[in-house]
C-alpha cells in the first residue's frame, strides 16, 4: 500500500478546475490555504471556500505556481 501525501498548494497558485463556472471560467486563485481554501474565481471574482478534501479532487492541474519565497515572507 502506498502512503498519501497531500499536494502542496501555495497561495497564489493558479488552477484548473475539473467543471465550469457558471461565468464560463475554469481557472481559480489560491487565496487561503489550511484544512479549508478560499479560491477566487479568475473570469468574475467570486470567491469560494471548500474544505481540503473536496479541493483536491476537483483541481484537474496547477497551471501557474506562485514563487513560494513569497508565501515564506508572508508567513513572518
């Protein structure tokens, strides 16, 4: 049996979702990373906030990763 590690997201990571938004859009902005996340949608600005779980199984691929240098800055 395999072990299961988590895929790292950092904030401001751009991904693509597996379904459409009702705007048309399928790319969403990491904002809040943590047992939940908080996407922004990238066509309209909606934000949503799902738990880690339901996240990770509707992301299809990463398409822009944001530098992490500035996610550790963040975090001070």
């Amino acid at each position: 049996m395999g072990s299961y590690y988590p895929k790292k997201y950092n904030i401001g990571d751009i991904v693509e979702t597996r379904k459409v938004h009702p705007c048309g859009s399928k790319e969403w902005e990491v904002i809040r990373v943590g047992a939940d996340f908080k996407i922004m949608c990238k066509g309209c600005g909606r934000v949503v906030m799902l738990p880690r779980v339901k996240f990770e199984k509707s992301v299809k691929k990463v398409i822009h990763e944001a530098d992490p240098e500035v996610n550790e800055q963040e975090d001070l």
